[in-house]
C-alpha cells in the first residue's frame, strides 16, 4: 500500500511567488491514496480567486501540459493506509469547515509558528495526513513543512520527475488507465 505525493509548479501568478519566495523547484503538494490520478491538498478553489482556498481534489489529467511535477510512491503499512482513507474521508465530508491558512504562510516566512482554525496550506496538510495517519513522521512542525521537503523523504520512490506533457507522451493512453495501472 502507498502514499502518492504530487509535487508540482505550474506557471500561476500564487505558484511563481511562492517559487521566488522559497527558490524551490516545486511550489505544491498533494497527496493520493490509490493513484496520483486524483489527488487532494489545500490550494485554490478556483482559477481566478487565489485567496478563496481551502480543502481541493486535484485531476491529474486536467494540469497544464507545462506544469513540471514529480510523482513519488511512499510505502505504507495497511494500519497507516487506512487510517489515512478515513482522514481523506473526513476531509471530503467536511470540506466546507476548512479553509486555507493565510496565516501559516507568513508563519513560514518569518519562522513562527502560526496555525488557523481548521486551516492548512498545502505541505502543511500533506505532512499531517501522512503523520496522523501513522505512515511517516517529519523531523519538524508540519507548519514548517514545504514542499521541497517531501524530496527528501528517504523511504519514497520518485516515480516521474519532467512535465505533464512529456508524462503523457510516454504514457499515450490520455483517459488514464493505463497510466493508473502503472501505479498499482
């Protein structure tokens, strides 16, 4: 059993700031539990609206061709699996409690600790699924998690690293399956 971590940076207006801010290759992260197909994380609701975030399902095949991600596999013991499906679960039920922490951000920026009620970024949710649930432990505050830091996870296999145009050249099938199959 895996977790899928998503990596990505895509050529937005929030993306490329937070790429100037950290100097970081990737500016989000996202999490799956059967495929990195579909994926969810904390970001923006809509395309227009940067500040209307909270909890978000990601459809791979819907990114930008140009979008530059990396797909990495951690292994998972079947306790931690499914203590994370119900977390993802909870998540999904109660989507509209949560939103995204502004805050915490600035937080990072100037190394405080800063958590929103029922608030998280993106690194910061992905950290905490994936501790909650048993599969991996951080050595620091998941408030201080970013993305660039699931690079460094040493038990996690990188599956694909390049853009979503080149992963979908080597994988023709555009609906998915045989690029989902890959994953299982």
């Amino acid at each position: 059993m895996y977790a899928y971590i998503l990596l990505t940076h895509s050529n937005t207006v929030p993306a490329k700031l937070v790429r100037l801010w950290t100097g970081d290759v990737y500016s989000h992260v996202a999490v799956s539990l059967d495929s990195p197909m579909i994926a969810y994380s904390f970001g923006r609701k809509s395309k227009l609206n940067f500040l209307n975030g909270g909890f978000i399902e990601e459809q791979f095949a819907t990114m930008d061709p140009e979008t530059q991600i990396s797909i990495l596999r951690l292994p998972m013991t079947q306790k931690a699996y499914y203590r994370a499906r119900i977390l993802l679960a909870y998540f999904q039920d109660y989507s509209d409690c949560y939103h995204y922490n502004f805050k915490g951000i600035v937080g990072i920026m100037l190394h405080r600790k800063i958590n929103g009620k029922n608030a998280y970024f993106c690194s910061q949710f992905v950290s905490t699924l994936l501790e909650k649930s048993g599969a991996y432990c951080f050595s620091k505050p998941a408030c201080f998690i970013k993305p660039s830091d699931f690079l460094k996870l040493n038990e996690a296999e990188i599956l694909y690293s390049g853009t979503m145009r080149n992963y979908w050249s080597s994988n023709a099938d555009l609906n998915g399956s045989a690029a989902a199959a890959q994953w299982a």
